[in-house]
C-alpha cells in the first residue's frame, strides 16, 4: 500500500471513528425518528472512503436502546431517515443543494475536509490531524442540542447571532 494510500484510509478511520463517538452527546428531537426503537442511521452521499471502518465504528456504538446503522445514498434523498448525513466527494452543485435541502431538518450534516460548503459539523485537517468544526446555530435551526462536551472539543463553534 502506497503512504499517501495509507494516509488517507488513516484518516477515514478517524473521521469513522468521530462519526460514531459523536452520536452520544447529540441530541435529536424525537420527530426524527420512525419510532423510539428506530436506529440511528449515518447516511454516507458519494464516494465511500471508510472501506467499511465506519460500519466497524457504527456496529460498536449504541444510543440507549438504539443500534447505529450505515446507509450509502448514491445521490441526494430527501427522503431517507438520516439522523446524520456525510456528505463526502460529490458535484458542488449537488453538495450545495443537499445543504439547503436539509437546513432546518434534524439531521446531522457532515462535511468533509475537502469540500468548502459547511453542514452542522465540518472535518477539517490541521497539521496531519482530524479535527472538526461544529455550526451550533445551524443545529438548533435543525432542533438539534450538542452536548457542550462536544462543543468544547471542537476546533471552532459558530453559535447563534455569529456571522
């Protein structure tokens, strides 16, 4: 395997592993859900880049009495029961409008470094590390509530009324 090859699977499984351990200190409204047994799913838009470290990270998580479940959307679904979305390399236009569509939904939009747009939470890439930014307003639009223990290890949090 190629450096830059292993640099990059490291980095998806970091960014699964965030995926996973975020889903505890979210809170979403009980609307989001199908029923109170329902899992939390994390739909993946465009390429997969985890090679199954998401699935791994998801199968070892739960939300009380929740399972996590991984979905793959081959194009934007308006439809589908996400409670987060990571939106990884697709067409800025349908990035665009997979942002705008879910604005005030309570779904978790997740960017990933590459791309400029910004959903609720941003990965970021700092000096070899994963690091995230967090949009607290565009959450709470959403009915959202992130745990300020999440917050609080974010490298950057727009709150409300903040440009």
């Amino acid at each position: 395997m190629s450096s830059l090859r292993s640099e990059t699977s490291a980095e998806y499984a970091v960014k699964a592993a965030y995926l996973a351990k975020f889903i505890p200190f979210i809170t979403w409204p009980d609307s989001a859900f199908s029923s109170p047994a329902a899992p939390v799913t994390i739909c993946v838009l465009g390429e997969d880049s985890f090679g199954g470290s998401l699935e791994k990270a998801a199968g070892a998580t739960r939300l009380a009495e929740r399972a996590i479940a991984v979905r793959h959307l081959a194009g934007p679904d308006p439809e589908a029961s996400c409670q987060i979305l990571f939106i990884g390399a697709v067409e800025t236009t349908m990035i665009d409008g997979t942002l705008d569509a879910m604005k005030g939904r309570p779904v978790v939009t997740v960017t990933d470094s590459a791309i400029k747009a910004r959903g609720v939470i941003a990965f970021v890439v700092v000096g070899n590390h994963v690091r995230f930014d967090i949009d607290d307003a565009l959450a709470t639009q959403g009915g959202l509530a992130i745990s300020s223990k999440l917050l609080g290890l974010a490298r950057m949090v727009r709150q409300q009324g903040q440009p």
